[in-house]
C-alpha cells in the first residue's frame, strides 16, 4: 500500500479527533512540531507530543491529581502538567519535577508512511544501575519527614543507592500531602487515606528507615551523628535537612486553650476534622492561604466562619488588591464573614475579643498566620545559614564539597509566602546536585 493511499485512509476517517484512537493512525504533518493530541490505545488515555521529527506516546493524565497533560506545555523534552507544573520526560515518562511522584506509561510509536500508529505499552526499565563508587556515603540520613525528605530518599533510592538511608520525623505520621490538609481533607471531600504520599510498605520495600515522632534534639558534628530527644542516636556519613518550615505562633493570652489550632501536619488536621463535627462558630485568626482554605472547608462542614486579619484586603501582598478583592467576595458569597484590619487581644472558651473590644463566640479558632522556617537545628550546629535575597527565604547550606564528601545539606523550607511544596520536592530530588545546591540557598 502506498504512501498517498495510507495517508488518504487516515485522513478520510471520521473526524474524532477530539479523542482519536491512535492505534488506527494519525498523519504525521496533521501533528505540528510542538504539538500534542489525546487520544486512546486499547481504552487506556494516551497523550501523542510531537518535537521535531520525533513522536512520544505517553499517559495523558498526570500522577499527581490526573490534570490532563495536553493542556500543559511541551518544554524541550518534557511535557508540564498544567496544574501545578510536575514535568514529565517524554522518552521516559519518569516524573521529573514534583509534586508528581510516579512516573506516566509510555507506548511504543510507529511511523509508517507519514502515518504515526501507537503500538503496545512499553515495559518501565527499572534503569542500568550505576557503578558503586568508592566516595559514596555508606549511610544517609535525612532529618524531616516532609515533601523534600521524601524526594530526597526517594531519588537516592531510585538513582541507586543502596546504603543505609534513615528519615528521621518530627511528624506522628509518614510524609504526606500537606496541600490536602486544609482542602478536600478538611472539607470532608477526600479521604484521610489520601494524605500520605505513600504508604509505609514503600519505605520498607525500599530499605528506607522511616523513624516517625523522632525528633532530632542535636547535630554533632565532629563526631558524624544526631542526636533525639528521646536519646537515642543515628550516626551517619551524610546528613540532609529537611526540616522544612513550622507555624508561626499567636501570642496573646488564651492561646493555650484545647479550642485553638495550628494546622501544619496530618495529625493538626485529623484534630480539626474531629472538632469541626461538634463546632458551631469557628474563628479563623489569618487570610492568607492556609486561614482563607480552612474558612472554605469550614464552610463546606456547615460551620459559620469569622475571619479575623490585620489585612485591609485578604492576600493583597500575594495576589494584588483586584484578585485579593474578588477572593474575598467568593469566600463572602460562601457565608464567610471578615474582621478586617483588626487583631486578636486574647481568647477565652467561649469568645474571641478583637482589640477593638468585638467579642466573637468561638468553639474553634484556628490559628493561620504564616510559617517560619526551622532552622534550630542548623543554627544550633553552627552552619552556616543563607536567608536569601528577600530575606526571607530559609535555607541553610554548608558546602563541604561534593555530595559525595559533602555532609551537611540543608534545604529547610522558607519563610511565610515563599514556601511552595514543588520547591521542597525539587530540593529533595537533587541531594548533591549542582541543581540541589543551587536550590537549597534559594528554596
Ligand atoms: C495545610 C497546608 C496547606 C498547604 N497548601 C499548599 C498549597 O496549596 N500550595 C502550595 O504551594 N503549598 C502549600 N503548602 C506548603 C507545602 O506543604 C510546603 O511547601 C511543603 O510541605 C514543604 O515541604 P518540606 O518537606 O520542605 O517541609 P515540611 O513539610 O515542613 O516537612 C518538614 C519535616 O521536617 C520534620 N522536622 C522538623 N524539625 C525536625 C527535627 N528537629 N527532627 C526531626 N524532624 C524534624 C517535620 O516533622 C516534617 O516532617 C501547604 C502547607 C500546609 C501546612
Ligand atoms: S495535577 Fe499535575 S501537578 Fe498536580
């Protein structure tokens, strides 16, 4: 059969191109240098990217929250998700930029007469591992249990490191989906099984020793080895920090009361879903991102929602006063009511009391002003501590050298409204790295 008559035959197919199946073919010049189609192979959803000459075939919906890829963005060799940006390589399908975790299918792509079929499902290759090398730390040990410590264990497993990786974590549960914790997991719309990133089986098949509630008191540096609160100790030829960012804490009397709340870990969130059952007014003290998505979940539970914030305008600084206005009508519209450009003088069971005098009722008050960056640890170790151009950025750093010889790391997250959980992955991922380096002063 010739070239025009399987190029005709394609073509003259009913046009579903909206969702074509692929294994029937598709011209080539119908795809543009840059251009991507969804389709489907055998009912499964498959995204076909064209880069010059070559053609991919990979999933077509992210891992991370299953955001179509065709509406993302073709970057060299790499397809973003539109979301919230997680890249994907399109010869491999491997995750490389976070918050996606697992990789996407890939399908073997045929060109035949100008007409590009997509084939079978590839096998994923678990990858040639690289030679031992004499300079490799023997064992690592990561302190924080959060995105960045995960991504870290994670890619020094999947890069082939085969020596003795502890995560050491504050937190009474594994590393989780911290986004999920004011949303659809407050809300009551997602499942407490869908905060962890993994489960524990994946550390332990893995050979990745997840220490949880280990709270690191001490670095001793001359002598290679941390130090917990409850005693015990982990030596280490490496160390990463990762200790990523904590509450900022309110300050005025009646804080300590069992009604108010932090929200920063699973366990802060599973304390609120409990109270949020029970509760009928809630305070939220903050409109930034955390204080604004706890209102919304608040109200999704049918509990009235107070918020109180020194802002004339809910997140102005971020967004600017057009979106921070129409942010705050959209939660107004939700039965959200604002105290604004006001603040807290102190709590008591019953009441908030602004400092104007306003009392609020409050069986729950949630707590939302901003992060600060955890850096005792370091500080307390003596390394040295970069804050960023703003200075308001976190991490610390010690540069000793390469990776290989390089023992301190610190990619603590940043400070209020500079934290970003694709950062913190994208720290983990590149323990060592050039990349990693760079990323950690500025994380
Ligand atoms: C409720 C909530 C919602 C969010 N929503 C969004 C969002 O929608 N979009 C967005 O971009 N970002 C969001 N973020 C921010 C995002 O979650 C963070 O950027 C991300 O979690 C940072 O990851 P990390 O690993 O650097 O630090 P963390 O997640 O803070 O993890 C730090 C880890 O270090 C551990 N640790 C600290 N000190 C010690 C110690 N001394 N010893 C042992 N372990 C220690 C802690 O226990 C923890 O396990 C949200 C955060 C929260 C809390
Ligand atoms: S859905 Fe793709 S990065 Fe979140």
């Amino acid at each position: 059969m010739g070239t025009y008559s399987l190029l005709d035959q394609v073509r003259a197919k009913p046009a579903s191109s909206s969702n074509p199946d692929l294994a029937q073919g598709v011209a080539f010049d119908d795809l543009e240098d840059g251009g991507m189609l969804a389709g489907h192979v055998g009912g499964k959803a498959v995204l076909l990217a064209r880069r010059g000459d070559e053609v991919f075939a990979i999933g077509a919906a992210c891992t991370h929250y299953g955001a179509p890829l065709k509406d993302g963005l073709l970057v060299g060799n790499t397809v973003r998700c539109p979301w919230h940006h997680a890249a994907f390589c399109l010869r491999t399908g491997e995750a490389l930029r976070a918050p996606a975790l697992n990789p996407v299918s890939c399908w073997r792509v045929e060109r035949q007469h100008g007409v590009i079929y997509v084939r079978e499902k590839l096998e994923r290759t678990t990858g040639t591992q690289p030679p031992v090398r004499s300079d490799v730390p023997k064992s690592v040990v990561i302190v924080g249990g959060g995105a960045a410590g995960n991504a870290a264990a994670e890619m020094l497993r999947r890069e082939g490191y085969s020596g003795r990786l502890t995560m050491l974590s504050a937190d009474e549960s594994g590393p989780c989906d911290r986004p999920n914790l004011s949303k659809g997991f407050l809300a009551g719309t997602a499942s407490d099984a869908s905060n962890l990133l993994r489960p524990l089986e994946f550390y332990e098949h893995r050979g990745i020793d997840l220490k949880l509630n280990a709270r690191v008191a001490l670095i001793d540096r001359s002598a290679s080895v941390v130090h917990l609160v409850d005693g015990s100790s982990y030596p280490y030829d490496a160390l990463l920090l990762a200790t990523g960012a904590e509450p900022v804490r309110l300050d005025v009397p009646g804080v300590d009361f069992p009604h108010v709340h932090y929200l920063r870990t699973l366990a802060d969130s599973r304390a609120l879903v409990a109270k949020a059952h029970s509760s009928r007014q809630a305070v939220v003290i903050g409109a930034s991102f955390i204080g604004l998505e706890v209102a919304a979940s608040l109200r999704a539970r049918d509990v009235e929602v107070h918020v109180v914030a020194p802002d004339s305008i809910p997140m102005e600084r971020v967004l600017g006063a057009e979106v921070g206005t129409f942010v705050r009508r959209l939660h107004e519209g939700h039965g959200v009511v604002f105290h604004l450009e006001t603040t807290v003088r102190s709590i008591d069971e019953q009441c908030v009391t602004l400092a104007s005098g306003a009392r609020l009722n409050a069986d729950l008050v949630v707590v939302g002003i901003g992060v600060t960056p955890a850096l005792a640890l370091a500080e307390k170790a003596g390394l040295a501590i970069d804050r960023g151009r703003r200075g308001g950025c976190v991490p610390a750093n010690e540069r000793t050298g390469h990776f290989r010889s390089r023992r301190y790391r610190a990619v603590a997250g940043s400070a209020h409204g500079g934290e970003h959980p694709r950062r913190a992955l994208g720290c983990g991922r590149t323990p060592g790295s050039d990349r990693g380096a760079r990323h950690s002063r500025t994380a």
